[in-house]
C-alpha cells in the first residue's frame, strides 16, 4: 500500500517496524496514539508531513523492502512469550537501576533540580503500576490468550474464562497502556524531553538516558500489544469454529 500521509501512524509501524525509530525522533507516538492519521500526528508533533515521508522513504532506500513484521502472523504463544521475555524483563531489570540512579541525582542535584523529586515520585508510581500490569498478563491474560489459540488451532470452542469475555481484560490492559503512556509524557515533559541541564554530571546524563530508553522500550512493548497481539485475539474469540 502505497506511503501518504493519509494513513494512520499504526498501519505505517505494523508495515514497517523500523518507521519506529522515525516516530521516536520526532515525538510522534505509534502506540497508544497510533489510530490517527500521520497527517494529523504531524500536526500534534509539529513537523511536516512532506519531511516525515521522506524519512520513512529513506527507511525503505537503506533496507530495501522490510519484510512483513514476523509477530503479525506468528502463533499468540510466541508473541506472548516475546513480550514478558523481551519487555516484561526489561522494565524489571531497569527499573532498580532507574531508582538507583534516581536517588543518586536527588541527592546530589535535587535542590537546584526539582524536577528531580518529581520525576521519582511518577517513575516510582509508573513502575509499581507496570508491575501489577505485568503480573495480571503473566498469571492471568497470557496463559488464556495461549490455550485459545490452542482451542482454535483444533477447531474446538473458546474455553470458558472467570472473566468472560477476552475483551474485558484487553479493555483493562488497554486502560493501563493509556496511563502507562500518560505517566511517560509527563516524565517527558519534566526532563525537557531528557535534556540534561549545563550542569548534570554523567550520573545525572545516565539516568535521562536511562528513562528516555525505558520510554523507547514500553513504546515497543505496548505496540506489539495494542496493535498486533489484542487485536488478533478478540479476532480469535470471534472466529466461527
């Protein structure tokens, strides 16, 4: 399908991963915020359309055509087991350190830095939350999610679940995406979009770095997520057996 500016910021990242890296230079958000149009995302991240096309052109020039993206048609367990190994275990382990390197920084520069404290208490709040999140797709979504696929591939019904419907989980999961992002914007804009101060010390420029690559990774996560790994499943629960 051809590239414009017309198509939403989701369908571009699902064609092609790599575009990821463009929508991360520029602000634009391909997660949770991906059902706009680019043009409309430009907008918000007030860039031109016409320079963000070039970019993603520039993408497909250096790689030449970008096969499809593999967690599109790959089996939910894969994907599922992806996810917690890939990005659940990465906010578990950056997470201490993020905290570590916090303290750190607050302890040092927090009376010059403000900013500082408040950066803690939304990371400290943003982190226990994932954990929780995390928790309830390991113990409770993911392993449904897996023995569908399984009843599916037999062509056997949709097993019973406590919680009904797939959907009302995703729609909770979806609803902690949405503050998960919410958390990572406001730490965004505390850190001057993780531009460090004249007078940061490398402690100081490793925990902006820290915290602008765990925003990175939670944008992958949740995308793989919303658009690929949800989707697919309500799909599944609604497919005739």
């Amino acid at each position: 399908m051809a590239l414009t500016a017309e198509r939403t910021v989701r369908e571009i990242a699902l064609e092609n991963p790599a575009s990821a890296r463009v929508f991360e230079s520029l602000g634009i958000d391909y997660c949770c915020g991906g059902k706009i149009p680019l043009k409309d995302a430009c907008f918000r991240a007030n860039v031109s359309p016409e320079s963000v096309l070039q970019l993603l052109d520039n993408l497909k020039e250096a790689a030449g055509q970008p096969e499809p993206e593999k967690w599109v048609d790959a089996p939910l367990s894969e994907l599922t087991a992806h996810v917690v190994s890939r990005h659940h275990e990465y906010v578990r382990s950056n997470g201490p350190r993020l905290f570590a390197l916090l303290e750190k920084v607050k302890a040092r520069h927090g009376s010059t830095h403000p900013e500082i404290a408040a950066i803690d208490r939304v990371f400290g709040d943003l982190y226990r939350e994932l954990t929780t999140h995390m928790l309830k797709e390991e113990q409770v979504l993911f392993p449904f999610l897996n023995s569908m696929e399984v009843a599916a591939n037999a062509g056997k019904p949709v097993p019973a679940a406590f919680f009904g419907s797939v959907e009302n989980p995703i729609t909770h999961m979806l609803s902690d995406h949405d503050d998960a992002g919410a958390s990572l914007a406001r730490i965004s804009v505390l850190s001057n979009g993780y531009r460090t101060p004249p007078d940061s010390c490398p402690t100081f420029r490793a925990l902006y770095h820290g915290l602008d690559e765990f925003e990175r990774d939670l944008h992958r996560h949740v995308h793989l997520e919303n658009n690929i790994l949800f989707p697919r499943a309500l799909e599944m629960e609604k497919a005739p057996r």
